[in-house]
C-alpha cells in the first residue's frame, strides 16, 4: 500500500513537472514570437512567425525548430486531459496485480505524444507551403480571414457530428474493458491508438487553434479549457455541443467582419 501510494504520488508530481516546464515554455516561446511580431498581410491580418523561415535558417533547421514548439505546445495542451485517463489506466491495471507501472504508464505516454508529433510533421509542410502561396499571391491573402471563419463555423459544426461523438466516446471511456492488458507492446499499441482518438477528436478544435493563432496564447487557452472540458465534464457530448455553438457564433462573426472589411475597400 506504501509503495503504490508513493507511485502515485510520483505519477502526479511527474505530470504536474511536465505540465508546469511545457506550459512556462510555450509562454516564453509565444512571448518571444509576439515580441517579433507577424508578416503584414493584405486583408488585414499578420501571419505567425511560426509559418516563416528566419533569415539564414534552413529547411531543416525551421522544421526542427517547428516540431520542438509543437511538441512542448501538446503537452502544455494536452496533459489536463490526458493524465485522469492515465490515472484510470493506471488503476485497471493495478488491480491485475502487474509490476512496473510506471513504465508502463511512460510508454503509453510516449506513444500518445508520438502520434501528436507525427501530426505536427504532417502540418508543417502544409502549413508552410499555405504561407509562401498567401505571401505570393495577394489575392489569396485578402482571402484568408473570411478562410478562417469559414473554417471555425465548420469546426463548430463538427461538433454535432456522430463522428465527433465517436471519438469523443472513445477517449472518454478509455481505458476499455479488456484495455488494460500489462504487456509492454500491449501499453505501446494503446498509447498509439488513444493518441488517434484524440488527434480525431480534436481536429475541429486543432483547426480552430491553427487558423486563429497557433501561437497566440489566448486561443491555445481557450482551445485547451474547451478539448479538456468536453473529456471530463460529467456530460461530455453536452459541453462538445455547447461549444459547437460557441464556435459556430465565432465562425460567423468572423466571416461578417470579413465581409465588411472587404466592402470597405
């Protein structure tokens, strides 16, 4: 009883270590990135420095650099709802009597991050090939803020999608019966599969996060309180829907902003 209760004291002081140093890093990093401030661009808008490449700074060099934010900015996002999950995983498998929990517990953990940094390696190419047409092509960029709430009302409305309610049940409920299974590829293999869960569950918020901000500290807040209220909340599919609406009210905001700034010019 004494030695579990000092895992889980572990457990948590690791987490809460992890949260702390990710969240203070991701402040100074978007802190230091304000502090450069964006590209001007026509439509009104300032593109984030996340999306451009410093003077002398190669390819290589960029991509790193994109991919280290990245995976410092899902732990500090991700971990309020990933560590009860855990916790419960933890649990389950306690319960069968297995050894090396922490282990365990670290290697779903690494697994879970590993799909979210798989993600972020996908997005960035993306990301910064949207950036370079907008740079070119100023038609296009006048274009992006009515873009970006075209792409809010549809997150919103995912929202309400029985796909939405799918993965949402799946990292709600996990670990499944029968999920808890101690064997090391078996805690690799779920790790991977709740990360997928949870990148599809978070899409349409991830969307919402990448077209207003991907470094401006207010929207990753909010972003963040919405994916962990909807995982934990007793009435998940009620909280994803509340913030459906929300979204959609945004969306459409955004889209008459861009339309009047349009018909101004």
């Amino acid at each position: 009883m004494i030695f579990e209760r000092a895992s889980d004291r572990s457990f948590l002081g690791a987490s809460a270590f992890l949260f702390i140093v990710s969240a203070a890093t991701t402040i100074v990093w978007c802190g230091s990135m304000s502090a450069h401030g964006g590209m001007s661009m026509p439509g009104g808008w300032s593109m984030s420095m996340a999306w451009m490449r410093m003077p002398g700074q190669s390819w290589t060099a960029a991509a790193a650099s994109f991919l280290g934010m990245w995976l410092v900015m899902m732990l500090a996002m991700m971990l309020p709802a990933l560590v009860p999950a855990l916790w419960r995983d933890r649990q389950a498998v306690r319960s069968r009597g297995t050894s090396h929990l922490g282990a365990r517990t670290a290697l779903i953990g690494v697994a879970y991050f590993l799909v979210w940094m798989l993600f972020g390696i996908a997005l960035f190419p993306l990301g910064m090939a949207l950036a370079t047409v907008a740079m070119q092509r100023p038609s296009l960029a006048r274009a992006v803020p009515m873009i970006a709430g075209v792409v809010v009302l549809i997150a919103g409305a995912l929202q309400f999608s029985a796909w939405k309610t799918r993965q949402l049940s799946c990292c709600r409920e996990w670990p499944r019966d029968g999920s808890s299974r101690a064997d090391t590829r078996s805690a690799w293999r779920h790790g991977l599969r709740l990360g997928l869960h949870c990148v599809g569950c978070s899409a349409g918020m991830t969307a919402i996060l990448l077209v207003l901000g991907v470094m401006d500290l207010r929207v990753m807040a909010a972003v963040t309180a919405a994916m962990t209220l909807e995982r934990l909340a007793p009435s998940g599919e009620r909280v994803a829907r509340a913030i459906g609406v929300l979204a959609i009210g945004v969306g459409l905001f955004l889209i008459a902003r861009a339309t009047v700034f349009h018909s101004l010019l």
